[in-house]
C-alpha cells in the first residue's frame, strides 16, 4: 500500500487504504462536504470510527490504537472538495 495516501475528494466515495500503526490524517476542506474515518475488520467490512465520524472541517489527527489496522476516509456527502493526506508515523 502507497506511503501517503493523498487526493482529493471531488464527490462521494472512499479513498485508498493505508496499513500502518500510527497513521496522520489530515484533511484540508474546502466548503461543505462530510468524511468518515472507517478501519477493517479482519472479515474485510469496513466500520466506522466512532471518534472521527462525520468530520465537516479542517482535521488534523493521529490514529495510534497500538495494533497495526487498516484505515481509509469516505466521503459521504459533498459539494466542495476535501484535499486529504494519510501517512504513516515513525512507528509504522
């Protein structure tokens, strides 16, 4: 998997996914538009996280759960774009 992951949200829809242990997550928004954090589940389904659900500005945090996950943005609703970057942290 890409080490970042980065793009731009111009509608709906869900961004590469990173693998790593501590990942930043920043997103730069400019208008309207809702993006959940969501991490996989051994199965392959893919759930929300409950602390970065429907995110509508500017974020800028690190995921660190201690165990190494899977994680992706979607875009949920939109009618401005959502620049964003996942990267992954010195711990992997």
């Amino acid at each position: 998997m890409p080490n970042p992951v980065k793009g731009t949200f111009s509608g709906t829809g869900t961004s590469a996914a990173i693998v790593g242990r501590q990942i930043a997550i920043r997103m730069d928004f400019a208008g309207t538009a809702s993006v959940d954090v969501e991490v996989q589940m051994p199965s392959g389904a893919w759930i929300k996280n409950a602390d970065a659900t429907a995110i509508t500005a500017d974020y800028d945090e690190v995921y660190d759960r201690g165990v190494v996950t899977a994680l992706r943005l979607n875009c949920t609703a939109h009618t401005n774009n959502v620049e964003y970057s996942l990267s992954i942290g010195q711990e992997g």
